[in-house]
C-alpha cells in the first residue's frame, strides 16, 4: 500500500511539474511569451490581469481568408496558456475594412468581457453595430455563441466601444454613434446583467442640444452599482470629412438605470477655441471611492500640456479648474499621459512622453506626483524617468501598487525599427527603486506597437502584450507576444507556487534544474507541517544577498522560481528554514 501511494504522489507531482514548465513566462527579455504569430497579421491586443496573476489577451487575426477575425487566449499566472496554442476564436463576423478601439475586461469571476463593433449586419462600412461577449476561464461562452446586442440600430455606424463591471456585477457599456446624415455625433450607452440582458429598454442616448459632437467616449465603474463616463466635445462638422478639434472634456455619473446623478454634464476641461487635439482622448480612471479621474492633454499657446483631473462621489471637482498640468515647462510637449490613483496615500500619479517642441526629434518619459488637491510635488516640471534622447516613446502604462507605481514603455529609435520595451519601479521619493533600476522587457530585434498592461493587483503582477515583427514576412503582419513583470523587478516565473496540497512524510529541499544556470532556476521543496518558513539566498561567505519567501506556508510541495537580479556569476547557498528545519544546498550562476 505504501508503494502504490508513493507512485500516486509521484504521479501527481510530475504531472504539476511537466504541466507548470510548459509553455510558462519567458525569462528572456529577448525571447518573450508567444501569445500568438501566425504569417499573417495578429494586431491592436487588449490585455486583462486575472486573480491568479494571469489575464486574458485578446486580438484581431487575419488568419485564413485575410479577414479580421476576434481571437482570444486565457494565460494562467505562470504564463501557460489555457485555450488552444493560437488561440479562441470568439467571432469571425465581417470587420471594418479599417479596425477602430475596442474593449477587454475581467469581471470579479475572471470572465472576460469583450466588445466591439463589426458589420454582421450589413456588408457596407458604413454600418456598424457593437456586440458584447462574456467568455469564461474555461473558454465557455457565457453569453451566446454570437454574443449580445447592445444597439438597438442596426443600420448605423457605432464605433469605439468601452466597458466597465460594476460592482453588482453588471457591465456598462457606452459607444460613439456618428451621424453620418447630419455630420454631427453622440454617446449611447446601455447596462447589461451578469446574464447579458440589457437593463435600458433602448440605449440611453447623450447629446448635445445644439446638435454638436460628442465623441472619443471612457466610462470606469463607481459606487452601488453606478458608473461615470467622460467624452470629448467639439463643433459640428461642416467641411465634409474633416473632423475638427475639440473645446471641452465633460463627465457625468449615471445610477443603474441610466440617470444622470451630477445633472447633464459635468466640465472637466472647457476653453474657447480649439484646445483638445483631436488625437488627445482623454480617459477615466475609478478611485475605488464612487469618484473618478481623468487624464488628458491639450493645447496652450502652441504647446501641448499633459493634466489630471479627479472629482469625488457627489462630482465635486478636487483639483484646480481644468485640471492640474504635470509639467509647466514651456520648452516642451508633454502628451499621451496615464495616470494612477494611489489609495493608500490618496495621491495621484501621472506619466507622460515629453518632447522637444520644435522638432519632437528627442524624448522621454516623464511623470508627476499630485496631492489630493492636485498640486504638483515633483517640481513645476516633474521628474525625467529616462534621457531625453533621439527616439520616440510610446505607450506608457502606470500601476499603482501599496505606495510604489510600476510603469511600462516602448522605445522606438527615428534610425531604427528595433523598438524597446522597458519598465521601471518608483515611490513617493520620484527615485527609480527597483536594484537594476529600469530593466528591459523586451529587446528582440523587431519593430512593436500597440502596446498594453494591465495588473493583477493582489500579486503585483503586470502583465504587457504588444504587437511584434520579429517573425514576420511582411511589413504589415506580426505577431501578438506578452511578458509579465513581477514587482520585484524581474521578468520571467519568478516566486513561489503550491504545486501539491498532498502532506509528505519528511522535509525536503531538491536540487535545482538547471545547475548551473544563467538567467533562471527551479527550486523544489517538501514541508509536513504548516508554519512560517523562509527561503533565503547567500554567498559563499555567509552573507545574505536575496530573500525569496517569508511568510506563513501550509503543508505540501511547492516549486520556486528564480531569476536573480544585479548578482555576479558564482556558487551561492540556498536555504530553507524554519523553527522545525534548516536545509542548505548550492547552486552555480554562469552569466
């Protein structure tokens, strides 16, 4: 009998072994996780952390006929992916000839929502109507094989779909609905339940009286159920295509039925003249208190400002009239701003990319850190996070985490096509604190773009997915590839995973594979009973150089993985320790 069960806990553990070393997180910032990257083009990825430190990453495909296909793929948190190698086909309906935005989200059951707009209903491109899937971890379709309809129009042309869950586990949906005939446009916005069934009879309109745009819609969940939407506005289109820059960014909170809780529209930013850019689209950002914030940028005496703006739950604007700027210097722009609200010190953190304003030929990431009433505690010009050089910078992403911000980046030298993809972590001080200071994400030699992050917040971990070239025939095809970033400041399986709740018969601490090794390990250890237990990393001499766990553990096996950061070639001591035991081993790092 104890024969057969010792093969029983073997079997189990290798099947968790060869299950975890399959396909997981890269270690190598020049390889990277393959989301997907077939020879035609994967493009415009959303991203979605889930509870495990995992997400959902979604995509348009052109695999098969060439036409736009929506795809999805579901990664565990140690990178493996849990639907078929190249994805789940969520919908082959008829896209745009040209894709427009879209949205990803996770709901607190780590489903993913996804919506966006395609022309099943008719073949023109004039036509489009927004659907919305639910699809679950398992890759179940929770809402319909076709998903639901959200419009209630189905000859019209609706684009640029956002989503929010809200705290009743509902979804708020809002698009931009153009008219086309009148040249003038609105905001629709519509509530489904947990289920998929609209809550509004027909989409709640927001429009203006005079018969002007409203466009470029966000909306982020709020207290009790409600949700606050944020929307750029502009005059009425009267020469012929051309769509004119705006002059304000409004606000509104709405209760699940779809009233206006801060009256019809609330100002967050209002000039006269043209002062929002059209390509400045502003975004809405929960403070986890029913109130909301708002980055955007916009243009002052020919020089384009980054700023924030926050109003809390009764719509009550907390910082100055339209907004606190990051930087007040002139001899700059300053655009594409992401901003993060730090709870725990009720601070707000804004970066941006900063260019020279002549020529915009150098640039860097800067970033500012705001009081809650809004002033500027960086400096009147913020703090530079990398050298104002000769390449472009795009796509940053910023995640607030205890009282540190993990931001992420690419770089796009004007010679090159070779973009870089570069994270680093800072706190209250403005100082970079990660040990290697900002590392690289992603260096494979390729040109990269359309890049997102989200973050799992109770790990720290955060996800990034982009779109990459480096396997690519072609100039417009690419593949679809991802990296997590751990908040410790490595890439890779780094921590520590319970891969057996079975109690062994003795302590144990394996060997790891592969010894030596040069840019990651694994480390097995055995505990019978639960306690607190630590697992440290020494040099030769005795000396403590990393600590990987402290903290209370329950009886089983578990797996370690580790990447070691800003330490020389050598043989160190790994040791794991508690009250009960004290086992040593060596391993050899060969970098």
């Amino acid at each position: 009998m104890k024969t057969l069960l010792l093969i029983a806990i073997t079997s189990i553990l290798l099947s968790f072994s060869t299950k975890s070393l399959k396909a997981q997180w890269s270690a190598n910032s020049m390889e990277n996780t393959t989301v997907c990257d077939l020879d035609n083009r994967q493009t415009l990825p959303k991203v979605g952390a889930t509870s495990d430190g995992g997400c959902f990453i979604s995509w348009f495909d052109s695999r098969g006929n060439g036409q736009y296909k929506v795809y999805l793929q579901r990664l565990n948190g140690q990178g493996v992916k849990q639907f078929a190698a190249d994805g789940l086909l969520i919908s082959d309906k008829p896209q745009n000839s040209y894709l427009g935005d879209y949205d990803l989200e996770v709901d607190g059951s780590d489903n993913a929502i996804i919506v966006f707009p395609d022309r099943r209903n008719s073949g023109a491109d004039t036509i489009l109507n927004p659907f919305a899937y639910k699809i679950s971890s398992t890759g179940e379709f929770l809402w319909g094989p076709d998903g639901v309809t959200i419009s209630t129009n189905a000859n019209a042309y609706q684009v640029w779909p956002k989503a929010a869950v809200l705290s009743d586990g509902s979804v708020a949906i809002v698009w931009w609905y153009i008219n086309t005939a009148e040249r003038n446009s609105w905001i629709t916005m519509q509530r489904l339940n947990s289920a998929g069934v609209p809550q509004f009879t027909n989409p709640i309109n927001i429009q203006d009286p005079g018969g002007k745009r409203y466009q470029y819609p966000d909306v982020c969940a709020a207290d009790n159920g409600n949700f606050i939407l944020s929307w750029v506005y502009g005059p009425k289109d009267t020469v012929g295509s051309f769509v004119p820059d705006n002059v304000s960014i409004f606000t509104g909170k709405y209760n699940s039925s779809g009233s206006a809780l801060w009256g019809s529209s609330t100002i967050v930013y209002t000039n006269t003249g043209n002062h929002v850019p059209i390509y400045s689209v502003p975004r809405v950002y929960s403070d986890n208190n029913g109130g909301a914030l708002y980055s955007y940028f916009t243009d002052e005496t020919s020089v384009l400002y980054s700023s924030a703006q926050r109003y809390n739950s009764s719509g009550t604007a907390l910082f100055p009239a339209n907004g606190s700027e990051g930087s007040t210097n002139a001899s700059y722009d300053h655009v594409e701003p992401c901003l993060t609200y730090m709870s725990s010190t009720n601070e707000t953190y804004i970066f941006w990319t900063e260019a020279d304003a002549g020529t915009q030929s150098h640039q860097a990431v800067f970033g500012q850190r705001f009081s809650s009433a809004g002033a500027r505690m960086w400096g009147n010009n913020g703090i530079g996070f990398s050298p104002l050089d000769e390449v472009a910078v795009f796509g940053i992403s910023c995640f607030a985490r205890d009282t540190n911000v993990v931001v992420f980046y690419g770089t796009d030298p004007f010679a090159s096509v070779n973009t870089t993809l570069k994270s680093f972590r800072v706190g209250k001080s403005g100082v970079s604190n990660w040990a290697g200071g900002t590392i690289n994400v992603s260096n494979a030699v390729s040109a990269k773009g359309y890049i997102v992050g989200s973050m799992a917040g109770n790990t720290g971990v955060t996800i990034a997915a982009w779109e990459d070239s480096r396997n690519s025939s072609g100039p417009k095809d690419g593949g679809i590839y991802a990296q997590n970033i751990n908040y410790n400041g490595t890439i890779g399986p780094v921590g520590i995973t319970q891969i057996s709740t079975i109690v062994p018969d003795n302590y144990s601490l394996n060997q790891n594979y592969p010894n030596p090794f040069n840019s990651s390990t694994v480390i097995e250890f055995r505990i019978k009973e639960n306690g607190n237990y630590k697992f440290e990393i020494f040099d030769m001499l005795g000396k403590k150089i990393d600590e990987v766990l402290n903290e209370y553990k329950t009886a089983g096996s578990y797996k370690v993985y580790y990447n070691p950061q800003n330490i020389s070639s050598g043989v160190y001591l790994y040791k794991l320790s508690s009250d009960k035991i004290n086992l040593t081993k060596k391993f050899i790092l060969v970098k």
